[in-house]
C-alpha cells in the first residue's frame, strides 16, 4: 500500500521557500547545534550560489555570500551543543540559551527576504521598488546531521508578505509575535537581539493586523502556531477543535514519551474527545523498544493503539544494502486529528513542530516549544496513516529517554566572546558564585587560567587570554571549559563580534588577484576565480604550495585601466551596499580583513618591495577616493564605523612613503596631481578648479 504521507527532502523544501530571493535576516532556533554542519550544509540553501563541493572553497564563498545578509543568528539550548570534526568559522551571532524551567526547544526558521521585481510588478510597485516578505518554518529537526540528513522529521512553511503585496490576514502573527518575546525572555537579560528586532519590526509595521474573528471560517481551521502559551490539551480545545465530541481519530507520532504514565495523552482525551487513537512506537537500532512496559502498558491503559510508521517512510533506501540498514529514527512530533465532516467530506487538522508526548512539553510554560496547526483538509483520502503492531514488543528500555533532559553536562551558565575588531576576549558567568575555569583547545592543549566573577555583564579576560583565544579562533570557535574543581570538563562555542574583521581563510592573495576578483560581476566567475586559485594559496589548516606571481598583463595602459576598473567595482558594489541599507556587506568591503577587503589590498601593497612603485602609488590614490566619496554620501555610516577603520587609517596615512618611493623630482606636479586625481572621482567642479589653478 502507498502512503498517503507528504515526503520532500528539507533542505529541498526550504530553497523552495526561499524560491531564489536574497536573504536580508536569517533567524534559527536549535535544541542541538552542530555548528560544523550547520554551516557546510543548511546556510548554502539560502544563497542562489554555485557552491563548490570542496569544504574549504565552499567556506571562502559563504564568507563572500554572508556579506549580503544584514543579520543571522542562531539560538541554541546552551546544554546541546554538538561538536564534531567541522569547525564553526563563519559570521553569525551564536546565541546560548539556559531557559530556567525546562529546555530551549523550538526548531524554527526566520527568513526576511527581498521580494522579486516581478512581484512588485504584479501588484503596481515600480521595478526599483523594495518591499520584503518573511518566511516562517517550524520544524521538528535540530541543526544537526542527524536533524537534516538522516532522521524522520517534520516541518512547515509559511510566508507573510508585505501588506502593500497582500491584504490578507494572518491569523498566526500575534502567535508569532509572542513565541519571539519567549526566544527572547529564555536569553540573557542584556543579550542583543538585532535579527529578532528587524524581524518585529517587519510584524509590527510591514503587516496586516487584522485577524479573523473566528478559529476557523467556511468550515477550515486557520494556521495557528502554538509555543506554550497554556497546556497544549487546553489550547487545542481553545481552537475549538473538541466542539463535536467523539467525531476525531487521533495519530500521535513523538520519539519521546513520559517514563511511566500517560498524562498528556489522557489530557488530549478527556479535553477533546476522541473516537480512536495510534501511537507511533518508538524504537532504538538493535529493534526494541525506546519507552519503558509502563509507558507502553499506560498508553493502552488510556484506550490507544501503538502502530508504527510504514516502511516506506522509515526505510533507508529500496533494494540492496538500504534494505539490510535499520530503519532510520523517527524524529518527527506530529499530532494528526482526522475523521470525516457530516457532510461527508474529509477533515484534517496537522499539528507539527517540536512538541513530544511528554509532560514538559505539553504543560504551560516548561519548555520554549513551537509548532503549528495547520489545516490539511483538501485532497488525500480518509484513512490511517499508522499501521498498528501485530505483536507487542519483545524488549523495553529500563529507562526512558527524554529528548529535553539529555543534558550534555554542561555545569555552568558561562558564555566566552572574542571581538576581532579590538582584539579582546570577554566572558559572562550568570551563577552566584566566582569559579575558577581553564580554557582548553579542542586538542586539550591549555589555552589559558582565569577566575570568573558572576554578574550579568561581561568582563574582559585580559591581553594574554585574548592573544590565545585569537589563536585558537583562526582555526575553530571550538574550546573545552574544565573546572579546576574537578567539575567534568565541556565543550563550548565561542561567540565572535565583528567578523568581518577576522582573518580570511584565504591567508595570501596577490594585489593583481585581489584586483581581479573585485572586477569579477557573477558568483560563477567568483567561484571558478577561487577554485582556479585555491592550489596557489595558503589556506589555514592546510599545506599548499604557492606557485609563481599571477601574470600582470603587457601594457601599461592595461595594467592601469585594470586597476581603474577594479576599483570602480569595488566602489559600486560598497555605494549598493548602503544604497540597499546593507551596511554590514560595505563594511566587510571596506574596513575588514578578508581576502578581498580593501586593508588587506594595501597590506599587500606596502609588503611587497618588488611591486611597481608607481602601481602601488596609484592603487593608493584610488584607494582614497573610494574612502573619501562614501565618506562625504554616507557620513552617518563613516561616524558610526569610525571605531573600525582604524586599521584602513593607519595603512593610507603611509601614503607619503608610498608616493616618495615613486621618485619624481617634479614635487609641484605631485602637489597638483593627487587633488586633480581624487577630486575627479568624487567633485568634477573641484576637478575644474583644479584645472584652472595648473
């Protein structure tokens, strides 16, 4: 029998929703986090880029691609954390999280996105209009390998568009609304929440407020997203959904169930009243049963079935070695009530997110969940989806995982920040009492001793300490925390500020390549640039040979109208940049220390005695009169990154050695041509008096 069960691979569903539109803020919330994984795999679906397979190329082009989006943060249950070979190198905001009352576990994504120009066309709005939309996944998988790759999940999407796109109403916005004060309330007091603020902003004045009346109209439920607000049994019969008793069959599908009892199943029964229920029985690899006899003995106690998932849908594969493999674990949390309507016709209301058949998820505010209600109604047939067990389990668990209490031992509340514009490390310890801590590498190797003071704030740890966690960060955000009390020692993820800052994985590219990347218009010809490259390079963490200087072309005029060209791109794609209010992509353009940001040009420039001095001379002029014309359009962004153009100063106030190197003796024709040179870029009035004054 073929299932009537919806499948699609996630990360296909999610660059479906994204459906090629530039990501402007990125929001995911985790219980697991395996930040290797979820940088290499999930952030790639974001970009409409021609990813290379090759780890470390496919890390140099998401540095270029994450120019683009303004904000991306990732929230994760500080307990979680799953380390693995893949280091976490890229720019985000890494977000611990301890929620005091249980676990951090909603699994959501929050794309704002730039909507298509013929969309706007389709509604009236000029082509050169911007207007955005958000999409709203909830799903059941972590950010893991496991989560994305291999398990049996669940997930949704939904997108609120523009009010100037759509008028209609959106029946989930306060829900939405209210699940992101939660996100917020589980962090620190004094975390900063910049992707979440542009994402309420976008709810709270880009959107349609008004909502339906009614749980439902012309006989379907609306989309309601559920994130605790009350006992999930009291909240589902808020949505009116036991109005007509006995009329629902119920098929509960959760890898993780209470350890004796069936609470919130009996909950769900009496609040509700159901006709028939199926549980999905969850099982470890050897086969047996991952709940204990008293769980199973409750759950039919309580008047359900187990059942289990067809083969088709838990199965590795057809044919061959997929069919000797274990079926693959069943990760998914779905709640599916379904009967048929008096009048005959089918009825089906969905609930899928995060929400297990435990106790801490269903009550009132113990963990941070999310999940959806959605009305599955049109098309598909009446019938079971689970199919229920012949014979009863052979073997049991003695004891019962709980998704929400598999703690990784984590001990204390303590986070490490490094900022790569100052250079400084600083931690925050949110217990009550001081402690003492060594920092560790990954390889156990001892990276630093300190006390920690608790408070809310951060501290900073000192030159020594920041010198070695800026070691440590070129190769992996990765450190080990180990008490010197003898507390077991954990793994944390170092938050990073300021990245664009931090050194490229690129660690050499010669001032003709840095150049000619600038002059590059596509992500193809970036991307075969890079490849092309990569054997040329010293990438840290590997041993490359370089090979000889890339070729400068024959002639002077080219050689110079090649530089002219590069940094007329470089100054169109800064002046977008802010044009679009993208100010972290300028930024990294202008200020950071990447392998194709502006300092790290120059820094090849003054290092290189064998260049050309006249080349280097004129690569400075035009280096100025980029700094120089965003500085006098965009003054309030020069103001507010003047703390982080300290280094770019530095290296153009040596532009005095660099001309002398030149060696004219003709010092009035200096002095007439460097104000004539830059005044043409930025002011052609100042360009004729220039003139007139020769």
């Amino acid at each position: 029998m073929t299932s009537d069960i919806p499948q699609e691979v996630l990360s296909r569903a999610l660059g479906d929703a994204v459906a090629g539109r530039r990501v402007r803020v990125a929001v995911f919330t985790t219980f697991c986090f395996e930040p290797g994984f979820f940088e290499l795999q999930v952030l790639p679906v974001l970009f409409e880029h021609p990813f290379r397979q090759a780890d470390v190329l496919k890390r140099i082009q998401l540095e270029d691609a994450l120019r683009e989006v303004d904000e991306l943060a990732v929230y994760y249950d500080q307990r979680e954390l799953v380390p693995s070979e893949e280091p976490a190198t890229l720019d985000y905001r890494r977000i611990d999280v301890r929620h005091a009352t249980g676990a951090f576990h909603p699994k959501l994504i929050l794309l704002l996105v730039d909507e298509l120009p013929d969309r706007l066309e389709a509604v009236g709005l000029a082509r050169g209009a911007r207007r955005q939309s958000l999409l709203v996944g909830i799903l059941s998988a972590n950010l893991t390998r496991a989560g994305w790759w291999e398990n049996v999940e669940c997930a949704h999407f939904e997108e609120i568009r523009d009010r100037e796109l759509s008028a209609e109403r959106v029946p989930f916005r306060r829900d939405l609304l209210g699940l992101l004060r939660r996100v917020r309330r589980a962090a620190a007091p004094a975390e900063e929440h910049r992707a979440l603020e542009r994402i309420g902003e976008f709810l709270g004045s880009r959107t349609v407020r008004d909502r339906p009346a009614h749980e439902r109209s012309g006989g379907k439920w609306h989309t309601r997203i559920f994130h605790g607000q009350t006992a999930f049994a009291e909240w589902l019969r808020a949505r009116r959904l036991g109005a007509v008793r006995f009329d629902w069959n119920l098929e509960i599908i959760s890898p993780y169930f209470p350890r004796a009892g069936a609470r919130p199943l009996l909950a769900l029964r009496d609040r509700l009243g159901l006709r028939q229920v199926r549980v999905s029985l969850p099982l470890r690899e050897d086969g047996s049963a991952a709940i204990t006899a008293e769980t199973y003995a409750a759950v039919e106690a309580a008047g359900a079935r187990w059942a289990r998932l067809p083969a088709e849908v838990t199965g590795r594969g057809s044919g061959g070695q997929g069919e000797r493999l274990s079926d693959r674990f069943v990760h998914a949390k779905v709640y599916r009530f379904w009967g048929r309507a008096p009048d005959g016709g089918r009825r089906e209301i969905l609930v899928v997110g995060s929400v297990n058949c435990t106790e801490a998820a269903h009550g009132r505010g113990r963990n941070v969940e999310a999940a959806w209600l959605v009305d599955g109604s049109a098309g598909g047939r009446a019938r079971w989806w689970l199919q229920p067990l012949e014979a009863a389990p052979q073997r049991f668990a003695e004891e019962a995982p709980a998704e929400e209490s598999e703690a990784s031992g984590v001990s204390l509340d303590l986070a490490l920040s490094f900022d790569w514009a100052t250079g400084h490390a600083t931690y925050r310890l949110r217990e009550d009492r001081d402690t003492g801590l060594r920092v560790l590498s990954v390889a156990r190797g001892e990276l630093f001793v300190f006390t920690a003071e608790p408070g809310e704030a951060w501290r900073e740890l000192g030159e020594q300490a920041s010198a070695a966690l800026e070691e440590q960060l070129r190769s992996t955000s990765f450190v080990e925390i180990e008490p010197v009390d003898g507390t077991p020692a954990w793994v944390a993820l170092v938050r990073e500020e300021n990245v664009a800052h931090r050194p490229s994985l690129l660690a050499r590219l010669t001032p003709e390549q840095i150049l000619e990347f600038w002059s590059l218009l596509s992500p193809e010809q970036r991307a075969a640039f890079l490849e092309k490259r990569l054997p040329e390079l010293r990438i840290e963490g590997l041993e490359l040979a370089p090979s000889g200087r890339f070729a400068q072309v024959a002639t002077l005029f080219d050689r110079f109208a090649g530089i002219y060209h590069a940094f007329g791109c470089l100054g169109r794609s800064v002046h977008e940049a802010l044009d679009e209010g993208r100010e972290h992509a300028a930024e990294s353009r202008l200020f950071g220390s990447k392998y194709d940001s502006l300092p790290t040009l120059l820094e090849r420039e003054v290092a290189d005695d064998a260049r050309d001095p006249l080349i280097r001379y004129v690569t400075f002029l035009c280096a100025r009169q980029v700094v120089e014309r965003v500085a006098q359009d965009w003054p309030e962004f020069a103001a507010r990154s003047r703390e982080r153009t300290v280094r770019l100063q530095e290296l153009l106030s040596r532009s005095g050695e660099v001309r002398a190197a030149v060696g004219l003796d003709d010092a009035a024709f200096l002095e007439w041509f460097e104000p004539a040179f830059l005044a043409a870029a930025s002011d052609p009035d100042e360009f004729e008096r220039a003139e007139g004054g020769r």
